[in-house]
C-alpha cells in the first residue's frame, strides 16, 4: 500500500512537469497522452482531482498534515497552487506547508514558503503570522540577527496583532 502511494504521488508531481517538458506533436495525440494520464491517476489514488474543487484540495491537504504524510500534502499543494492560485485558501495552504517543513527539520523549505506568503499574499491575514513563524524558523536555524529583524518587522508592521505581542517577548529573550 505504500509503494502504491509513493507511485501515485510520484505520478501526481510529475504530470505538470511532463506537460510541459514534451510539446504536444499533435492535437489528438496529445490529448489522448493527457486522458491515459489522468485515467491512471484515478486508478492509483481512486480520486479525480482534476474535478476537485479548491476546499476539497484543502482539507485533503489538512488531513495529509494530520497524518504527517508529505508526499499527499505536496501533491494536494501543487494542485491549489496551479489550479487555484487566487483561493482563499492558497496562503493558509502555504502557511501550513511551511509549518510542516518546520516540523520535518527542512527550514530552508519553510522559509521559502512563508516567504512566498508575504510575496504573493501581501493583503492575506496570514502575513504576519507568516513573518512571525520566519523569525522562528530562522532561531530554530542559529540565526539571532535574522530572527530578530523579522520580529522586529512584525512589531513594527503588525502592532497589536497577536503576533506582535508573541515578537515582543521572543526579542525579550534574544537580548
């Protein structure tokens, strides 16, 4: 069952990128290419994902974050991000990857994806929680003087947010 699930994320991560590296030689060829790929996706994972909508995507990816299941939670993340980039749900998505990545000791992964928050977000209401987990990660990585300019940013652009007040005393502690 497992080898069946890394298949099927194997297969689910590399349909873009196949769609992209081969140019279509002609338009029925291709489509057809396209409908084999998706009939086998169906088959492994017993989802159409193509006819998902961006909620569903999100709480298949909360569940594969409860499970600590990186491989499902990154295929359902690519899929938001690519068919849905303007959801409500795209920065809470990324928020949550980056905390999985914290989680799973990859900080540099995590410090991209809350990075991509503040870029691609910057009117989100996760920003500043995004900033604030940056500054963490950067303590978690040995890195004082960028933690503590992230949590300053925060003080400084979000006072009175609650993340504001959790900077305020993790500069207390940096001094």
């Amino acid at each position: 069952m497992k080898q069946l699930r890394l298949l099927a994320a194997t297969v689910l991560l590399s349909l873009p990128l196949a769609s992209f590296a081969k140019p279509a030689t002609s338009g029925a060829k291709s489509s057809s290419r396209d409908l084999s790929q998706e009939a086998l996706l169906v088959e492994l994972t017993g989802k159409d994902l193509s006819k998902e909508s961006d909620i569903g995507l999100y709480a298949e990816m909360v569940s594969a974050y409860q499970n600590n299941d990186e491989i499902a939670f990154k295929s359902r993340l690519q899929s938001l991000l690519s068919r849905y980039p303007q959801s409500s749900y795209a920065d809470n998505a990324l928020f949550v990857a980056g905390r999985m990545a914290v989680d799973n000791g990859n900080y540099a992964e995590a410090i991209k994806y809350f990075a991509q928050i503040e870029k691609q977000y910057p009117r989100s209401n996760k920003v500043a929680a995004a900033k604030f987990a940056k500054a963490m990660t950067y303590k978690k990585m040995n890195l004082p003087e960028f933690s503590r300019k992230a949590l300053l940013e925060v003080r400084s652009r979000y006072p009175g947010s609650p993340e504001s007040f959790r900077a305020d005393a993790e500069l207390k502690i940096l001094k």
